[in-house]
C-alpha cells in the first residue's frame, strides 16, 4: 500500500477528519457514553482534542496559552448568550424546580464540571426541561483531560522518553478502567483519559522518532484493524482501542510541516462557529420537543435549522468582537464566569424558583410536583422470608402484625400507611413493586420497550405468599393496586402506560379479551391462600380515577408562557361520581361479590375525594392527585383515617377461619 505524502492527501485527510470529527461531536453528545456508536463518538472527540492538545504544547507554552484562551472566551460567550435565552425562556415555561436546575446546571458548566454532575449529583426529580445542558459533559472531559495532560507535559518536558512512558501508563491504566460499565467511570476522566492520551501521544512521539513520515500509512492499517475488530468481536473495548489509534495517526499525518498564521486565524474562526452551533442546538431541540405536551420526544429539526443558526451567528460574532478588541486578554473568560455564576446567584436566591410568575390558582398543582417524590423506595430486605424485596416498617417496633402489598399506587401512598400504622400502633411491613399486580397466579408480559421484566412481578408475588407462613405474627393483608390498570382500562389515564398482559400460569397464550377473568381467578386464589394461612384480607378500594387530569400539566397551563405549548388539552380536575362509578363498576363488583362471601373486606376510600355528587382532585393548598390515578403525599395523609381503621383490624382479628366458598 502505498499513500502519497503530499500537501493534496493530508488536506483530504483533513477534510475526512473534520466530517468524522462534526459527527463524532453531535453522537457523543446525544448519550451519556453508554455502548455501540455514542461510545466510539465520544472516543473519537477525545483522540482529536488530544492530538490538538500535544499539537500546541509542542509549539510552546505560549501558543498553547493563546489557543486556550482563545477558546475559553468562545466557549464562555456562547454559554453566556445561551443562557440568557434560557433564561428568558424559563420564565415562559419553567415550573421552579427546573428554574432551580437551570441555575445549578450553569454553575456546572462555567466551571466545566458537568460530567461531575451527571456522574455523582443526578436530579432527583426528571421532568420536561431538566437536563438542557447536559451535553456539556464533553467540554468538560476535554478539558479536565487537558489539564491532566498539561500538567504531565510541564513536568517531564525535558525528558522526552519519561514523558512518553508516563503518559503509556496513565492511558494503560484508564483503559483497564473504562472497561467498567459503570456511568461514573465512563464519564470521569478515569475512564476517558485513554482515549485522549492516544491522540496526543503519536505528536510528542514524533519529536523523538521518525513517526510523521509513516504517521498516514500506520493510520490506515489501525483503522482497518479496528473496523475488522467490530466486524468480528462487536463493539468491544479492544477494538474502539485500534479505532482510536488510526484516528490518532491520521490526525497526525494530516499535519501541514509548516504553521502559518492566516491560516490558523481562519481555522480558529470556522471551530468558533462550530463550538457556537453545538452550544444552541441541542438545547433549542430539546426546548422545541418538550413543548409538545402529549409527544416530547419528536423535535422538529427543519423547523431548529434558522433559528440556531442565527442564534449561533450572533454570539459568534460577539465572541469574534471581543477577541479582536481584546487581544485575547485572560480578563474576559474571568468576567464571564462571574457573569454566568452571578446569573446563576440571582436565579438560585429565590427559594420557589422564581414562582411569583405563576397565578394563585396553579400553587396547588406546584406544590404537589415539589413535595411529591414517587421515586423513594423502601429499602431491600437483606434477610429473613422477603429477603431481596423492597419492604418498609411502618408504626411501632416489634414484630409485624400486618403487611400492606401493592403497587405504585402503594409506593405514593406510603406516607399514608405510615401515619396510619403511627395513629393504629400497629407494627406494619409494606411492600411494593411498581406495575406489578400484587395478586398470585399471574403471569406478566410487558411491552417490549419497557425495561422492567414481568417475571420479577410473578417472582415477589410468589415470594410474599411463601414468605407469609414464616412470619407468624402477621394477622392481617391488605392489597393496595391500580386496579383499573390490571383490568385493561386504556382511558383512565391521562398519559396512557405502558401496556401489561396478565394471564394464567398454566401456559394457556395470553388473551387480552378474558384479562379482566384472568385478574378475578387470581384474586379468588390469592384470597383463599391468605385466608389458609389464617390471616385477615382487605381489599383498598381504588380512588376514583380523573381521566383529564394530570398535575404537571395543570401548573404548565398557567405559566405565563401557556400559549407556547404545543397541542395544550382541556384538563379537569372534577368528575361526576356517577361516571367514575360506572369507570370503576368492574372492579368494583370482583371486590364486592367476595366481599359478600365473608372472604374479604372492601374498604371505600372515596369519601375522602367525593361527595354525593362529584369528586375532585385537588383537596385545600395542594393537589391530592399528582396523575390521573396516582396520589400525591397531602392525597395519601387524608386518607390516613381510613387507612387506621383498617390496620385495626389486625389487633381485633382472630385465627379463625371464614366461610370463604361455603
């Protein structure tokens, strides 16, 4: 093989590596350097910004001074103009929390530490404009690995062999470590370091040994290598390994012998650009796709093009202003970042999230998203019969006397249960696993594209009733679930779930037409269990559902900036008790017709939300609701009265069998 080393073939290398280098920048972004083509995108950016990295070190500190502070100021002016249209937009249509994670999000930025965030500091809380400036995480890699590198240069610069080992071995060692699945590591420069290192290895070779000659040949061959490698072993960490050293060789090969000033001017110029177009768009995509409220997931890209490209153009030309006023002064990326942090200071100091901005009426449905974190789960049980399941003790210490089993529906009303079984004195367990029936008999088909597996419902159900004849002092059950969800009820939700397919155990094909006969013959065998074990059933009724209503949606309809949502719906908090009984009538009669039996208790829940006439969501400052079936936590502790009755029951039960079936 034979490759020409000519001004005309490093300028098309060039060009390869500026087309493969703009993709590589869009996909690394696009995910958190999880497998397949995000992971080698993300490689490939480091192995360039390495390569440029020990490119200008070479030429002396100075220059490496120049071109860094050249591309501080690029890089803060953009933020800086980014997050005033943010900013901007946030009062339209932010609720407070993410107001709040705007600011924490800037703060982050500014002081290239994103990766840090995503890494260690995760939201806790997941809703529509979280995350705007998540992609900044790659920056902040680049620049980290920068410093790292710096630092190692100054040190052994005089020693061009040690330098090179110890750079060997740091890449040596952060490979070893990338092979870890773990978020953290593939995010922090322990995991990413390796892939930087080989880029700028080959240029601080080349001061040493006659690299550049052979730098576009050896290039070729370990791009080939790494391309063979994925088309034998898959994506694999040895060959993403060859991949990034041909692009290291082919980034150095590409070299022109002599730098000339204009040259690197307009090449300065044409990176601002792209470094301004990579700060806008992917926040305007992810602003334009969450104003679609029943769809957030489709932006409109041909509709993005003109506005981030005018958007881009002006803070480029800013950022071109400053520069050639400046004279690359080190002031202004300090200015900036006080400015940033400054406008990260005011928008944190008010507490709310500057919720001033939202009309009275919408407080009830803000404060419900803010005070309601249906993410708390209880902790796994390390030992004993429901070893391995998430259970909760509730009430007084001692051994348990009852066990609440449920689901999500159990998850948001926790704090219920707990100031119920406080009230009751009675010592409670509750377990819950969201989506998961708690009935026995069962088994569970999810949609493909759900990531939760049915056969860890069947298990825990399974398990619970296993477990219940080794946990003697357990009087009494009762089963907390979205009943209407398990039945097939498609129009009950607002925002329609994931679908679950429930059917018999006995390898009968699953029919979606009997589900409702399927959960009922679960029932009567998890019940008749229960009652063998010598145990109390209860049943919760289900709360009245509120098929138009949703809370986050509420509070986004009184932002100031309600009209910029897309396909905004007619919401109600209010319903009919006569429609939401006929909604409920089928679980209701499954329930009623062994409640009649003596088998179990039906415990009506609805005179917390309804009258004689209609029900309603939202109860005093705050919603009950924070979905169309899902309580909030002030929802689940005006419930705590009925809920005391019922786990009275456990102190007043006897071990005595009910005519169940007679």
């Amino acid at each position: 093989m034979h490759i020409p080393d000519t001004a005309s073939s490093r300028a098309e290398v060039r060009q390869f590596l500026l087309a493969l280098a703009g993709l590589a920048f869009v996909l690394s972004t696009l995910g958190t350097r999880d497998g397949g083509p995000m992971a080698f995108a993300a490689d490939i950016v480091l192995v360039l910004c390495g390569g440029w990295c020990a490119n200008q070190l070479i030429r002396g500190f100075d220059v490496f001074k120049e071109q860094v502070i050249c591309v501080l100021q690029a890089y803060f002016v953009g933020l800086l103009c980014c997050s005033v249209v943010l900013f901007v937009a946030g009062w339209l249509v932010f609720l407070p929390s993410e107001y709040l994670h705007l600011g924490q999000s800037l703060m982050f930025a500014a002081t290239f530490s994103t990766n840090f965030e995503l890494a260690l500091l995760p939201h806790a809380v997941q809703l529509r404009f979280d995350g705007l400036l998540d992609h900044l995480w790659v920056p902040a890699l680049i620049a980290q690995c920068c410093a790292i590198l710096a630092a190692v240069f100054w040190m052994c610069r005089k020693n061009t062999f040690r330098l090179l080992l110890i750079l060997g071995l740091l890449a040596t060692g952060s490979l070893s470590v990338s092979s870890s699945d773990s978020p953290i590591v593939q995010l922090l420069p322990i995991g990413g370091l390796w892939a930087f290192l080989f880029g700028a290895i080959p240029f601080f070779a080349s001061n040493r040994y006659p690299v550049l000659r052979y730098a576009l040949i050896l290039g070729i061959v370990n791009l080939l290598t790494g391309i063979l490698a994925v088309t034998a072993m898959g994506d694999t960490l040895f060959a993403r390994a060859f991949f990034a050293v041909g692009i290291a060789f082919l980034y150095l090969g590409s070299r022109p012998f002599a730098s000339r000033k204009g040259e690197t001017e307009r090449r300065r110029r044409w990176f601002g650009m792209a470094l301004h177009m990579f700060l806008w768009a992917i926040p305007l995509a992810q602003l334009t796709a969450a104003l679609d409220v029943m769809d957030p997931s489709k932006p409109n890209f041909t509709a993005l093009m003109m506005p981030c490209l005018l958007l881009a153009l002006m803070s480029w030309s800013l950022w071109q202003r400053i520069e050639g006023k400046l004279q690359l002064s080190r002031v202004t990326p300090t200015a900036v970042i006080a400015g940033i942090l400054l406008a990260n200071g005011v928008i944190s100091f008010s507490a709310q999230g500057m919720q001033l901005r939202f009309a009275e009426q919408s407080s009830a449905y803000i404060h419900a998203l803010g005070a309601n974190d249906l993410s708390t789960r209880c902790p796994i049980q390390t030992s004993g019969p429901l070893a391995g399941l998430h259970v909760c003790e509730l009430g007084p210490k001692g051994p348990p006397k009852a066990l609440v089993w449920g689901d999500h529906q159990l998850v948001a009303m926790k704090a219920g249960f707990a100031e119920a079984a406080r009230r009751a004195k009675v010592s409670t367990i509750l377990v819950a696993q969201p989506n998961c029936v708690p009935l026995d008999g069962l088994q569970t088909r999810f949609a493909s594209a759900d990531t939760l597996s049915g056969r860890s419902c069947d298990q825990q159900s399974a398990q619970v009733l296993q477990a219940l004849p080794h946990l003697n002092s357990i009087r009494h059950v009762t089963l907390v679930a979205d009943w209407l969800y398990y039945l097939g009820d498609r129009n009950a939700e607002f925002r329609p779930k994931p679908v679950v397919r429930l059917g018999p155990v006995d390898g009968t094909p699953l029919n979606t037409a009997h589900q409702p006969d399927y959960v009922a013959t679960a029932l009567e065998q998890t019940v008749k269990a229960l009652i063998d074990n010598q145990v109390r059933v209860s049943v919760l009724r289900q709360v009245p559902a509120f098929p138009q209503f949703d809370a986050e949606t509420a509070a986004r309809a009184n932002t100031p900036g309600h009209w910029l949502y897309q396909g905004m719906p007619q919401l109600a908090d209010v319903v009919s008790k006569g429609r939401a009984i006929k909604r409920h009538a089928k679980a209701d009669d499954m329930f009623r017709r062994l409640s009649t039996t003596g088998a179990l208790t039906y415990v009506d829940t609805w005179s917390t939300f309804c009258t004689s006439q209609r029900c309603t969501a939202r109860g005093g400052l705050s919603s009950d609701y924070v979905t169309s079936t899902l309580l909030t936590t002030s929802g689940a502790l005006s419930m705590s009265r009925i809920l005391e009755d019922d786990l009275k029951r456990a102190r007043t039960h006897t071990a005595l069998r009910r005519g169940y079936g007679s």
